[in-house]
C-alpha cells in the first residue's frame, strides 16, 4: 500500500473512531447526524469507521451538533494518538493536521497552543488558483486573518475581502465564506481564534 494512501487512512480512523463515539455519547442517531450535515447515512458510516475521509465544511457543523469545539476535538485527538505516523500531529512543528498533509493541500494546521493561552492559532496553505472547501461554510466565531504570503480572497453572502500579505482583517465567520487564493502563487495565512470560541 501506498505510504500516503496508509497514512490518510490512519488518520481517518482516528477521526471516524472518535466521532462516532461523540455521536452515540449524546445518542444521536446517524439518520439524524447525516440528516444535519446534508450527507446521506452511508457517508456519516464510512467516515465513523475510517473509511472515508470527511472534510471541514461537514466536520465543523457535526462537531456543533454533539456540542464540541474543533480545537477540543483535534486537541482530544492529539492526545491519544500523538505519533505523527497517524497523520493526527507532526510533533516536530507541533502542529495537528486538520485538513490535508504535508503531501497534500489545502492545508490547514493548528498549532499546538503555549499552556493558559486564550487563542488558538492555525496556519492556512492554498495552492495557485484553489480554494480551503468546495462549498461555503461557517466556523462559527469571528476569526482574524494574517496573509503572510500572497492574497487572501474571502468570500462572504454579498460581500468579499483581500487580504494582501503583510495585512491584517477580521471577518464574521460564522456566516457562510470561502476562503480563497486566486492568484499564480502559494498563499499562506495564520487564522486566530479564541479558544473557547472554536
């Protein structure tokens, strides 16, 4: 097998194992779960058992349907599977992988925060011409956006801000958005949440 192909699917076990405990913890159902998401009952099964992979944009308003952050979830994650053979952690920039991996983008990390810190940091990297999701979602909170490389288009219902690198904005992001790079080059961001917000 691929080292890529074990690697994702390490991951995704973890991930899947993890939900599926979150979902019957609060005794939902998975016609319910799927149903909240937009994703048929097969989907929500594959990925509680590692065999799918289960992107932001419907891990974000599951997560809020069993009531749990997505810093905790992967924060929990990293604790008990903290080998970055399982695709969860890269222990050597302290980061959890949150969507994509080293090998493959779009990349979105959270690093591992300093103890009693209130904000959680992510970093954010689009390839040329692509975009964080296929659809717009909502994070839930309000997020700050450091464009440390290229530009930063956010897309939100009847608006859009760039992000030029060297710049600073703060955007509502528990509206709708796509977080896009439209230019030739790599973009690279850091996003800031409050911890107890996301």
């Amino acid at each position: 097998m691929n080292d890529n192909v074990h690697h994702t699917l390490q991951r995704d076990e973890c991930i899947g194992s993890q939900l599926k405990y979150l979902r019957t913890f609060h005794d939902i159902t998975v016609e319910h779960a799927s149903h909240s998401i937009g994703k048929s009952k097969s989907f929500l099964s594959l990925v509680e058992n590692g065999k799918r992979t289960i992107k932001i944009d419907a891990l974000i308003p599951l997560l809020q349907l069993y009531r749990f952050r997505l810093s905790e979830f992967f924060f929990t994650l990293a604790e008990q599977y903290p080998f970055s053979q399982y695709g969860i952690t890269d222990e050597r920039h302290k980061r959890i992988f949150i969507t994509g991996d080293e090998q493959h983008r779009p990349l979105l990390t959270l690093k591992m925060p300093h103890n009693n810190s209130d904000i959680i940091v992510f970093d954010l990297f689009l390839e040329p011409n692509s975009q964080l999701t296929e659809t717009p979602f909502a994070f839930g909170t309000t997020l700050d956006v450091v464009s440390l490389e290229g530009k930063l288009l956010i897309q939100l219902q009847g608006d859009e801000l760039v992000c030029k690198s060297g710049h600073h904005t703060t955007f509502d992001a528990r509206q709708s958005s796509i977080l896009r790079n439209y230019e030739s080059i790599s973009h690279h961001s850091i996003i800031i949440a409050k911890k107890n917000e996301l």
